[in-house]
C-alpha cells in the first residue's frame, strides 16, 4: 500500500487515531486529522501532531475537510454512519478503520480475540501463555496498544495476539486472522449497532477473510455462537466449561480437568483447581486461550504453568483492599449487563453493587433475580441511574449516590464484616469519566485512601 503523497484524513483523536496519524505521516502521507471534541479536552495530543506537519480540526468535522481525500481512517469510537463519512463513501472515497489499515502492514500470524465479555482477560492470558512457551509474540488491539503501533515490531515468525471490538471490525476488509475467537455474544453496544442482529454480524465479520486452513474457536455454551459455526470456511474449534457437553475438536472439562480433543485423541491438560480467577467465566475465558495456544503449538505443560500463575486483568474482578473485614473489587470493565451478572455470579451473597453510567440501551430487569438473592443493596451512580433504578425496583435496596465517590464511602458506611463491595456497572463510563480505565482507577484510589486512613491492608 503505497501512501507518498497521498491525502489522508483520521477521524477521531483517540489512542489508535493519534498512533495511525503517526504511521501514515511516516509514510509520506499529507495527514489531516478531525475529532468532534473541542481542542480543550484534546489537547495533551496536538502540539505534537502540528509539529510534525498533521494539520488538526477540533469541535467538529467539516464537510469541506472530508473532500478530496485519498483515504479516510476512521478510529473505532466514531460511527461508521456519521454523515460526513456516509457522504464521502458515496462520493467514492476509501474508508477503513485503524485495524484494517494496519493489517496491511503487519506481519506475522493473528490471532484475533472478540466477545461481549472476556476479551481482555483472554488476550493477555492467551499471549503470556504463549510468551512462556517461547514463542515471539505482541499483545494490542483493543487491549491498550493500538495494532497500527505493532507493525514496527512485527515480523514473519511472531504471533501477533489481538483484542478486537465490534466497532473495529465494522471496517475491515482484508483483515486475515489464522485464529478467530468468538468468546460469547450476548446484547451489547445497541445504542450504536440498534439490533443484537446488527450487532451479532459485527462480530462475525472476524471470519470474513478465513480460509479451510485457518481456525476458528466458538463457545459451545452460548447459542449465538453455535449458530456462527455453519457460517465459516475456516475449521471451527469449540470450548466447553459444561461436563455433558460433547466435543469432537477442542476443549472442554471433565471430572475436574480441562481436557483438548483433536482428530479423535485427547489430551488432560490442567485441573480446573488451578486457575486462579474468580468465576465460572474465567474458566470459559482459560479455555478458550487454552484452545488459541494450543492451535498455535504451544506445549500442554507450558500452558499449565502459564494459567497457574495467570493474574487477574486490572479493572476485570480485580481485589482492591479488605477494609474492617469488607473486600473491595473493581470490575470497571463490566461495561454492559451480562459482565455485571458474571461479577454477581463471582459471590455467593453479601454484595454491595454499583451500577451506573451512560447507557448503551441495555435491559436492566435481567439482574432483578440475582440481585434479590446475592445483593445486599445497589448504589447508583451517572446518567443511568434512573432508568436502572426504574428496571431493578423491588430487587434489593436501592440507593441513588450520583458519583463513585459517594458510592464507595456510602457502602463503606453499611457493609459489615464478610460483605464485598463491587463496581460493577453495566454502562458505559463516557458520562463521568474518560473511559473505564479512569472509572476503576478512581474507584480504586478511593478505596486505598479510606485503607490508608484505617490502616488496612
């Protein structure tokens, strides 16, 4: 792909956009680059973009920037149907996302990992599984480092390990991975992709470009998935946590172990005992990371070690602090309703949840069970508060705390010895906080202050 000269415009300053506007400028590209967001909340980025000779629009995209472009490169937060960009495709203009755009560079094999819930925590331990078994391997995506800042690293033996989201597979083209990971769909992301259907084909788009050489790994346990498995050209691998379930090639358990069948001979590779996650998804989570290394020739005994030693992702069921025997967990990346009810699921009673933010259109009534029977009480916090008061009403005591910060020292008030405290709020963070990273962080440095103050551990 040759970029000299040509004009190139980014939509969208985040992390990928920025990293992209780098690259194509490296590349002899005239880079131009447009975000909504007023210069105030986007400044840290742009002295050095002007620097460098990127011209930069801020509050807002203007018709005449989108004219004339050679290539447009739209980050993931951006709408694929934003007006300006609908326009400039009618006008024959080329749009691809950042992933699509670094695909072309990068070398290597992919493995590509995406999922309503679990992507992160099965990215990072699908690449340290394959960093202990020796093989040369990167982590990015989705996950923190964008794929675009992977490419000067890459090379033709090493194993580039991704987490992809929806909204970054909405644009690919020829993105090519030898190992696709649907981990599980349940209804996310709705206010952007309006039916589950929509969002349900996003996500299949990671089997596009598969051939019968390739991989890809399906949860047996969840339908949606199942149903993706006649869609593939590539050979389809599933993972299993249930004991009746029957799998001809992948993972699964028994008898306590997780066990890898392939071509009619089968494998014990660890026992179940030794994963050192909370929660019945982790073990969905393992065995679906299980399945990628062991699909890119990493040793059973290697994976065992790596799994064994694994430690939780931060801000996914992450402990916190034990403060007057109460235990704090940040879970700032359950980001819709189903993570939320696999962080309810993680505790058998006692819990004091907080929930809120900016909704993404979800359904809240579907945690009324499993707040009545394992909640003590919800606080609720941001936009969503009361639409999610509204679908949980007469689950568990409810009580409207408006920040994080009152939610943590509220519950601190009411939870006795043997209660946890979990942020786990099923929204979206956008309405009080950059992304969910400043959501937990901030959840986690109140926290520590109130430890500081009691002496706790």
């Amino acid at each position: 792909m040759d970029l000299q000269g040509k004009r190139v415009l980014i939509v969208g300053l985040g992390k990928s956009g920025v990293a992209a506007a780098h690259f194509l400028q490296e590349r002899g590209a005239r880079v131009t680059v447009s975000d909504a967001k007023p210069e105030s909340q986007l400044g840290k980025e742009i002295p050095e973009l002007l620097d460098r000779g990127i011209a930069v629009e801020t509050g807002g995209h203007g018709e005449r920037t989108f004219r004339g472009q050679d290539l447009i490169v739209v980050s993931p937060g951006v709408p694929y149907d934003v007006a300006p960009l609908v326009q400039a495709r009618n006008q024959g203009v080329h749009v691809i996302g950042e992933v699509e755009l670094a695909a072309r560079f990068l070398q290597g094999q992919i493995i590509a990992i995406t999922g309503s819930n679990g992507k992160t925590t099965t990215t990072a331990m699908t690449g340290e599984i394959l960093e202990h078994a020796g093989l040369e391997v990167q982590v990015g995506g989705n996950i923190g480092t964008p794929v675009i800042s992977m490419v000067a690293q890459s090379s033709p033996k090493i194993y580039n390990v991704l987490e992809v989201s929806s909204f970054q597979l909405e644009t690919i083209e020829g993105f090519h991975p030898h190992i696709a990971v649907i981990l599980n769909i349940t209804p996310d992301h709705l206010d952007r992709h309006r039916t589950l259907e929509g969002y349900t084909a996003a996500k299949a788009r990671i089997f596009e470009n598969q051939t019968e050489k390739d991989f890809a790994v399906l949860n047996a346990d969840d339908a949606i998935c199942c149903s993706l498995g006649i869609k593939t050209k590539a050979q389809v691998i599933w993972f299993s946590r249930k004991p009746e379930a029957k799998i001809e090639n992948g993972a699964y358990v028994r008898d306590g172990k997780i066990f890898w069948r392939r071509a009619g001979s089968e494998q014990e590779i660890m026992p179940v005992s030794e994963i050192p996650l909370k929660g019945a998804h982790n073990l969905e989570n393992v065995l679906a990371a299980v399945a990628a290394a062991l699909l890119a020739g990493c040793a059973p005994g290697k994976i065992r070690e790596a799994v064994a030693q694994f430690k939780a992702v931060e801000h996914r069921l992450e402990f916190v602090a034990t403060i007057n025997g109460v235990e704090y967990f940040n879970d700032s990346k359950a980001t819709n309703v189903d993570a939320t009810i696999k962080a309810l699921e993680s505790f058998p009673a006692n819990i004091h949840i907080i929930l809120g933010g900016k909704d993404k259109g979800s359904d809240y009534t579907v945690l009324k069970d499993l707040l009545r029977q394992r909640a003590k009480r919800v606080y609720t916090i941001g936009a969503a508060a009361e639409k999610i008061e509204s679908h949980i009403s007469g689950s568990a005591p409810l009580e409207r705390a408006g920040t994080l910060e009152a939610a943590v020292h509220r519950a601190a008030e009411l939870a006795e010895p043997g209660d946890v405290v979990v942020l786990a709020p099923a929204c979206a963070s956008f309405d009080q906080f950059e992304n969910y990273e400043h959501r937990g962080r901030i959840f986690k440095q109140t926290v520590q202050a109130m430890a500081k103050r009691t002496g706790a551990a």
